[in-house]
C-alpha cells in the first residue's frame, strides 16, 4: 500500500548506561554540538496539514551536517528482514531475522551463529519476531529477552519472553513467555515494540495500539496493554510502585499511555531519560521523553491526519493532561530503532540522538540542547534503504540493518 509508511511490511535501542546490548557508559553533563553552522531544515517537501507546532523548534530544526569525514561500508548484505541489533559484550552482534530467526553475527559482519529454541512467531504484517535485548548482567547469566508476534485466541500479540543462551551459542534454553501484551486482535499491524532495561535490571517495552479504528482507541484505556509502555520485572510481572499501582481497574505495570506505534526507545545517557519514536499517520512521526504516568495523546491529539486525508478524532494537536511530542515530522520519515551515541571517537556526534528512517530511506541525526533539537541531519539518504534499527558498536562505529537486508558500518575515515 503505497500511501501508507506503517501499512507496509515494517518493523536497538539502547540501555547506554548497564547494558552491554548498546555499550555506552553514562557522562555526568549532556555533551554540546560542535556544529556552527547551521542551514535550512533538512525536510523541503510542503508538510500534509497546516497544523502549527506547539513551540518553536518542535519541527524542522536547521539542518546540519556533521564535518568529521566518515566511512561507510556494507559489512553483510544477505539477512533475511532484519528487525533488531543488539551489541553482546565481545563486540559481536545479536540480530533477529522478522521471519523467527535469531543469528549472531562477527562484527566485521560474518555469520558465526544461528541461535535456535525460540517459539514460532506469526510473521505477518507488521509482525514477526521483533526486539532482542541481553540482560545487564549478560556476562554471567546468559539471558537474552526478545518480543514477537503471537497467535491466540482472538487474533495476534505481542509476546516477550526470555531464555539462556547456552554454552556453545546454539540454542536458547528454558525459555519461557514472561508477558502477553492483551487484547489479542485480528490484525498484522503496530505491535510496537522495543525493550530496554531500567538500572534496576526491570525491563521497559513498547507496544503498538494494532493499528486499526476500533482498537486504536485503547491507547487510551488503562485496562488495556496496548498503545503503552509497560515497565516489567524480569519474570514479567509489574514493577512494584508504578503510576498506575493503584489506579481502579488499570494494569499496574503501565508506565506511559497513549502511543501509536513506537518501535523506537532509548536512554540518554547524560541525562538519564527515557526517549522514545513513534510513526504518526500522515505526518506525525514523533520523539517523546518519557515520564511516568503521563499521557502522549494518540489518537485524541496528533500533528498528522488519517491516510484518507481527514482529520483523526477532532484533528487537535493539543489538549490539557496530554503530553507535546519535543519533536515531529510531517511529512513522515517513519522512525524505527533510535541510539544515542556516546562515544568519544567522533566527538561531534556526543550526545546526538540516530533514528532509523524507513519510508525517509535515510538515518536521522538530532542534535539535542535539553529537549530542544537545534539540528537535524540526514545520512546515508543516497542508499536508498529501509533503516530499521541502529546500534553504537564498542569500537565507536554507528551499525544499521535495513530492511533489504544489509548490515552498514559508518565509522570515521
């Protein structure tokens, strides 16, 4: 379906401070850019609404361009849908295959392992065997945590489990299915979803809303496990004292409400926050910082319009008790996986927040001051390749999947 950036066959993000599945270490102050020039907004096309943004800056910040030179090469150009990359404390890579497969891959891109044991995925849509994420304390336990597509009774879900990646690195071993994101519905779209781990060791997840007009709604509805992101133990159960805890009939491991589709989550790690990307519509594409209990408005208020072109709901962007996007795109770009990079090895980079676009065919570099981006640059716009997730590699290298099946390196010449 042409029109539609999240009704095509769509799809890591990064727990920069413990874990080693994205391998940053945390600072004690937010880096600056050493941009200086700074130019026209990267986006030149007419956006599809005349929708004004809450405050300056909320869309098409100046477009920058980063000046360190950089190499870029194609490392594997024979995966099968890649959905997730997840750094494993050596320097090699866990990826998984949106069709159920797991590999591991050597970091100059080489299969050195296909990983078996997990449970059958419904590859449909937008479903199929999504994120992988390794525990923080991978290095003695093993643990590795994924999400998928799930039959069951009433349709689809999205499913998390985990299990220990055994010795010789060929199978995953007593897994178990921790959590089942319900209602289950008929349907192959928007299961989300990404996982990152707390400092706690707690996991936090996306989900989709599914995608359709009768149960999008349920982003807003407590009782519902959809459209939300969810904070989790590791046995899958609510982490005690979230917002929700003792809200009359809501899930208690609810943490944020009202997301559409956010197949993108991350921590900054200067700041220790939350971030996390959603697919708008037409147009809306967003970059929210997460805080507990609060509500991100899909689908009452969005800064984009229903593919038909009408308005969604009562066509506002804004509305009390709802949290503003600090970021939107219109037209889309449709962010999948995002990373922040904090490495030292290309210093301008500090700090900066990496999107996978899809529909934008490009990986969308943001330039931070707080919750304000003052830059947005587009690389690798020239590939025209589907971005689907990204990771920083323990050797300061930016690593993407794409959707056609490559694994890319973008490093400094």
């Amino acid at each position: 379906m042409k029109f539609a950036h999240n009704y095509l066959i769509t799809g890591l993000t990064v727990f920069s401070v413990l874990t080693a599945c994205k391998n940053k270490a945390a600072t004690d102050s937010p880096a600056t850019s050493t941009d200086t020039s700074k130019g026209a907004p990267v986006e030149t096309k007419a956006p599809n609404s005349n929708y004004k943004p809450a405050f300056a800056g909320q869309t098409r910040a100046p477009g920058v361009k980063t000046k360190t030179e950089l190499s870029v090469s194609v490392l594997n150009s024979s995966l099968d849908r890649p959905w997730a990359i997840c750094n494993l404390p050596d320097g090699r890579f866990l990826i998984t295959q949106k069709g159920g497969k797991l590999i591991i891959l050597t970091n100059d891109g080489k299969t050195s392992k296909q990983v078996s044991g997990l449970p059958s995925v419904v590859d449909d849509g937008q479903g199929g065997l999504l994120d992988v994420n390794i525990d923080p304390q991978f290095s003695s336990n093993r643990m590795v945590y994924w999400d998928y597509a799930e039959q069951a009774s009433g349709g689809t879900l999205l499913a998390i489990a985990k299990g220990k990646l055994s010795a010789d690195e060929s199978k995953l071993e007593n897994v178990q299915v921790i959590y089942r994101a319900q209602p289950a519905y008929n349907g192959g779209l928007q299961f989300g979803s990404r996982i990152v781990f707390d400092q706690q060791g707690n996991l936090f997840v996306t989900t989709g809303e599914r995608g359709a007009n009768d149960i999008r709604v349920k982003a807003q509805d407590l009782s519902a496990a959809i459209g939300k992101v969810l904070h989790l133990t590791k046995d899958g159960k609510a982490v005690p004292g979230g917002p929700f805890a003792n809200t009359p009939n809501a899930l208690p491991e609810i943490y944020a409400y009202g997301l559409r589709s956010p197949e993108g989550m991350a921590w900054n790690p200067q700041t220790n926050e939350l971030f996390e990307a959603e697919f708008g519509p037409r147009g809306g594409d967003e970059i929210n910082v997460i805080e507990a209990g609060k509500n991100y408005g899909w689908p009452v208020i969005t800064y984009g319009i229903e593919y038909s072109g009408e308005k969604v709901g009562e066509g506002i962007q804004q509305k009390s008790g709802m949290e503003q996007p600090i970021y939107y795109w219109d037209p889309v770009i449709s962010p999948s996986g995002i990373t922040f990079y904090n490495s030292d090895v290309i210093p301008e980079w500090k700090g900066n927040l990496f999107i996978g676009a899809l529909s934008g065919s490009h990986i969308c570099r943001l330039v931070l001051n707080g919750h304000k981006v003052v830059g947005e640059e587009r690389l690798l716009a020239d590939k025209g390749e589907r971005f689907r997730a990204l990771t920083v590699g323990k050797d300061g290298a930016l690593y993407a999947v794409t959707d056609g099946g490559k694994l890319y390196k973008v490093a400094k010449k």
